[in-house]
C-alpha cells in the first residue's frame, strides 16, 4: 500500500497498537513521518471485553519516523516497531 498525507495508521508495540496520522510522504526514499492520535476509549467493556476507540488528530504530538524495510514491511526509524498503513486502530493489552 502507497502512503499519503493525512492517512491512518497503526503503530506496534509488543501486544498494545496505537492509532497515527501520516503528516508526510517521501515516497522515492520510502520514508514516512507521522505523529500519533490522541485516542479515547468509547466502549464500556472494562478490561475483559472488546476495546473501541474514537481518533483524533494531534498536530502537537511528537513526529516520529518509518521506513519501508526490504521485506516490505513498513518499521520505525532505528527500532523493529511495525507500522501498519491504511488502519487507524488503538488496542491496550489489559495483561501487561
């Protein structure tokens, strides 16, 4: 998947995901910046139901970096962290 300005995605980490924005597309070096969403959680499941988040953009977020890494996968810069385009979603893994 190609990444554009203003798309959502979603940013690993262990077993939790985090909602983000790309806010930058260089697409010949195939590098990304985004910064991530501030999310709340809208569902009233506590710890032990489905989680759903609501989205929303922040401009004052920190801007982090990804690369499109040789086995196609998308990384952020200088970490193993995966980095899904095209999906904006939030998850907390209640365990940890």
């Amino acid at each position: 998947m190609k990444p554009t300005e203003g798309m959502g995605i979603t940013v690993w980490s262990g077993s939790d995901r985090y909602g983000a924005t790309v806010i930058e597309v260089y697409w010949k070096s195939k590098r990304i910046r985004f910064q991530r969403d501030t999310s709340l959680r809208t569902d009233d499941n506590g710890n032990a139901g489905p989680q759903e988040y609501a989205h929303r953009r922040n401009p004052s977020a920190d801007v982090e970096g990804a690369s499109l890494r040789p086995d196609g996968v998308w990384r952020i810069t200088g970490t193993d962290q995966r980095v899904e385009l095209g999906k904006r979603e939030s998850y907390r893994d209640p365990h940890y």
